[in-house]
C-alpha cells in the first residue's frame, strides 16, 4: 500500500468531481496541515471524521477564512512577524494558506520570498515553530534512504535542496537556509501551479563555519564545520541515490550552494536526475529575458550590446553566460559574444592569465582584447569607459557599489542604457532605481532584484521591474514534471527565457516595462511550462506522450493546482495509490 494512500486520496466520481477520501479522523485530522480545513468542515463531516466539537460552531466559507487570516496579517507589526504569521497559517491549513497568497501575492511575495526571508534565515533557530521538509546531516546522511522513507508523501514531483552556503547576500547560514527552500516551494505553488501534495523542502546541513552559529546553543543545526572536497561529495552522492530510490519522478532544484561547489553539483548530478540550479540557470534567464525586452524598447538586439557583468558568483556567471548564448543565438560566434560580455569578481576584470577559480576560466576576456585598456586590474568604471559598455548588471551583493560616474559613462555609449542592480535581497542592491534615474536623466532603463517602489522622473512615474527568479522556476519546474522530462536541458533553460520576453512582448512592453507585475506570475508561469515541454520534446528528453503546443497549454492548465477545499469522505482504508 502506498504511504501516502494510508491518509488520504484524491478521487473522481462519474460525473467528474472531486472528493477525499480520508482515513484520519479527530484530533490527527486537525494536526494534518494538507486535510484540515479548520472552520470550514461542514456539519455533517464535523460529525462523520470525530471533530465535531473540537472547532467553533460557526461554520466557514473559504472566503471568510481569507478575510479573518489576511486581517491577522495586517496587523502584524514587522515582515519578520508577517513572516512568522504566514509560516504558522502554512502549518495549521495548506490550502488556506495558498488560497491567502494567490488572493494577495503582491503584497506577501517579498515577506515569503525576498527579501523578509533572508531575516527569516538569519533567525530561524528563534522563530522556529514546526517541522517541515527533511533535514540530512553528517548525523544522518548513512540512513539516507531511511531518511527520505520517513516522509509520508510518495508521489513527490519538486524538491528544492539548499546546503545553505551563499543564501541570498548573507552567505553561509548553516541550517536555517531550509526556510529558503520552504518558500520557493511556496512559489512553485502559488505562482506555478504545482500541488503542495507534490512538493518538499530539502535542508542539507554539512556543517558551517559561522563562529556564532556554532558557538550558539540556540542553534538547531549540526556545531560542525562544513564538510568540504570528497567528504562533501560523498555526502551529496548518498542524498541524491536517495531521492532517485524513493522518489524516481521527482525535479531537483539546487538552491543557493556556494560559487565554489555549484557547477560541480550541477554538472556531477544533472544526468542522474532531472536537476538545475536556480541560481545560476533561473538567474540567467530572468536576466537575459530582462534584456530582450530592454532590447526591444529601444529597437536593437541583444548581440548589440557591450556587457558588463559585475560579479561573479554562481548567479554572476550564470547571467554572463546565458546572455552569451542569447548572442549566439542571434547570430554571433561563440567568441564574437565572448568580446561583448566582461564580468568582473572583487579583484577586478576576468581577464586570461589572471588567477582565477575554474568556472571562471571560460568567462575572461582574451588579453588581446584588453590590450592598452591600462594598467591591470581594471576595475568597474575603468572597464565600462574602456569596453564602451551599454549594459551594466549587477549581481555582486554590494550595495551602492554603482555610482554616477559609471552611469554618465554608460551614457555616452548609448541613448538609453541598461542598468539592472539585480544583488538580493534589497539592502544589498547595487544601486536605487531613483538615483540611476536621476544618474542619467530618467534615459536609463532599470530594473531590481528586489521590489522597490515606482520613481517620478520629470512628472511622470516610472514603474521599476522586478527581475525576479520567480518569473522562470515555476514554470521550468513545473513543465519538467508535466514532460516527464530525464534531463533539464540548457534548451528548457533557454526555452523559459524567451517564453519571459515574449510574454512581456505581448502584454507590457507598449508600456515600457521589461518585466511583468508580480500579479500576472501564475499567467508567466503557464507560458513558461508550455514553452518548456516543448523544448523537452525538441531536446528528446520528454517521457510522456508527444503534444503539440496547443495541447502542451492545455496539458498546463488541466494540471495546474488551485487551493479549494474537497468534500471528505471517511473510510478504513484506501486501496490505491493518490492520483
């Protein structure tokens, strides 16, 4: 008998509707965040599942749970404490919660995403209230496959994983970064459609070397320094041999792994298991979508451009390489693109010869290319005033690092340039919206990582974009499912990017954005599954059966989960596995 089966199904009757079939009753069901619907169990099931009693008399509508729960998040008086109210609801009623974020996902996205869940991260040994997700550690990780059968959810389809080594611009965060992976599950439902009856967070604690962490005995995690080289290796083998035992189905997301383990694991484990890491794949096509439209508004390519990338990190390099095959893409050779996208790290420009980490090899410029640029290393403004850059990114975590001498001299390359201080979360932007406005005489086209408010240039209001991650994981992930895909393709990659841009083509770019609000993300999300699927097939990955792009969509939308409460039904015992 299926774990999960041993709690509850999904079924369909004849006509076509929905019910659950449930074996918990009384004060179990309650404690079931996935079953309980708190105030609005009708009567009649009040009595048939032994909680008749247990609730307040007033039954409730769905409607009237959201008022009351969105009317206790209001009066919430920090984003720590939103935070913290939104976690708890998550616990008590799942499908309640969800109903709350898709009726409010503007105005909750950054408490459960960035930037309130980088506190959240900070302080989660403190505010910590409840289980969720599974935790391997150096104390566990030989009883991996044990591990993973704890978890009553067998039809697992999305896991987001995270060793809590470079969680946004606060760095190593030991085992409190299983609050990043919490939420951007929550994105994957609210905004991509997939069930939370699908999805599980991951916390991977190899250790970390925050003195304070380990000297704290508040401190949750394992008081050990990260394991490093083969013994970390090692230690990723055993959990991903279990995730592929128990959940054979499953999309792996990797999730803000340090600069130095991320293309490692990424190439090490992405044919084992369909597998891609947001921070440098989702990172890069958010980036590069931004730029297609940034293109379009002023009537030029991608390939047109002069880059400069600083920082580069995992999503650093991420951004400068996917932005590269974006000029290939539109016809220039490999090396062509190369010349035009300069990324710099803290020590100056990625030139050839300099030292440098591997990854970073394939990024330098060739020193033929830099020759009589000065004396190296060349630094960020000398590198724009030398390189004539256009375009300037950044994804370093420095804040205020960009100032009015580099955008004045992005403006003598180009009437309208490009500026994205993309670094999260918003205290580590590289610069406001309104002072690069203000830089380069409201000609500068802007875009953040993080949400900042829209700024009045010469009377008019200037929306600012968000270059947000979420426009493309969602959708990414949940089309890999859909496909049943073996593999998650750079194509797949490419695929969602372009999907982005196009959206944004169709829909915004009349208005001069170059990214979508953050309302219309589930409407991104189901373009992006589409296009995706399509790609799997293209790329021979897909293992389900051949659609078209019309019924891809249709596939998307069928399949795409809306929180609603089910009648339930209780019965001894179930004899299938979920739907």
């Amino acid at each position: 008998m299926s774990r999960l089966s041993r709690y509850f199904e999904t079924v369909l009757g004849a006509d076509g509707s929905a019910r659950m079939l449930v074996r918990l009753d009384g004060t179990a069901l309650l404690r079931m965040p996935l079953l309980n619907k708190g105030t609005s169990f009708p009567q009649e099931e009040r009595v048939a599942l032994g909680i008749d009693g247990l609730l307040p008399p007033h039954v409730s509508d769905m409607e009237g749970q959201i008022d009351r729960t969105y009317a206790a998040f209001r009066k919430e008086p920090t984003p720590l404490a939103k935070y913290s109210n939104l976690r708890a609801l998550q616990e008590r009623n799942e499908i309640l919660y969800y109903a709350l974020l898709e009726r409010h996902l503007a105005e909750m996205l950054p408490i459960i995403y960035t930037p309130t869940v980088g506190e959240a991260v900070k302080n989660a040994s403190a505010i910590y209230q409840n289980a969720r997700g599974l935790s391997f550690s150096p104390l566990n990780i030989d009883r991996a496959a044990r591990v993973a059968d704890n978890c009553i959810l067998d039809d697992v389809r999305i896991l987001v994983a995270t060793d809590s080594s470079a969680i946004l611009g606060i760095g190593d965060q030991g085992w409190g970064g299983l609050a990043i992976s919490i939420g951007k599950l929550a994105l994957y439902t609210a905004a991509g459609g997939v069930s939370p009856y699908r999805s599980l967070p991951i916390g991977l604690d190899v250790g970390t070397d925050r003195g304070d962490l380990l000297e704290s005995p508040s401190y949750l995690g394992v008081p050990q320094k990260r394991l490093r080289g083969a013994a970390y290796l090692a230690f990723m083998d055993k959990f991903v041999d279990a995730v592929r035992g128990r959940w054979p189905n499953a999309v792996l997301q990797w999730e803000d792994l340090s600069k130095d383990t991320a293309f490692e694991v990424l190439d090490r484990y992405r044919k084992k298991l369909p597998s891609f890491n947001d921070d440098i794949q989702g990172t890069g096509a958010v980036a590069l979508a931004g730029l297609v439209s940034a293109c379009a508004l002023r009537g030029r390519k991608v390939r047109d451009e002069v880059v400069v990338v600083h920082g580069a990190g995992a999503g650093g390099a991420g951004v400068a390489l996917a932005i590269r095959n974006g000029m290939v893409r539109e016809g220039l050779t490999p090396a062509e693109a190369r010349a035009r996208v300069l990324v710099l790290d803290s020590r100056g420009l990625l030139v050839e010869g300099r030292k440098m980490e591997d990854y970073k090899v394939s990024l330098a410029q060739e020193t033929a290319r830099v020759a009589g640029w000065g004396t190296a290393p060349l630094m960020l403004e000398e590198t724009i005033v030398r390189s004539r850059a256009t375009v300037l990114l950044g994804l370093s975590g420095q804040a205020g690092f960009f100032t009015e001498p580099m955008v004045r001299a992005l403006c003598e390359h180009t009437e309208r340039p490009v500026v994205f201080p993309l670094s999260n979360p918003t205290s580590s932007s590289e610069a406001t919206p309104a002072d690069v406005l203000a830089w380069s005489g409201g000609r500068a086209i802007v875009a953040t990582g993080s949400p900042f408010d829209p700024v009045k240039v010469d009377g008019r209001e200037v929306p600012i974009g968000q270059g947000n991650n979420a426009f493309v994981f969602p959708g990414l992930g949940f089309g890999a499912i859909l496909a049943m895909a073996s593999e998650v393709t750079d194509g797949m990659v490419a695929a969602a990017s372009y999907a982005l841009a196009e959206y944004v083509k169709q829909k915004h770019l009349a208005h001069g954005l170059v990214y979508p609000p953050v309302e219309e993300m589930r409407e991104v999300s189901e373009r992006v599954a589409t296009r995706v699927i399509e790609q799997a097939f293209a790329d021979g990955v897909a293992r389900t059966t051949k659609m078209t792009a019309a019924s891809a969509a249709a596939h998307v939308k069928a399949n795409a989960w809306r929180p609603r409460y089910l009648p339930y039904e209780k019965v001894a015992s179930i004899a299938h596995p979920p739907l």
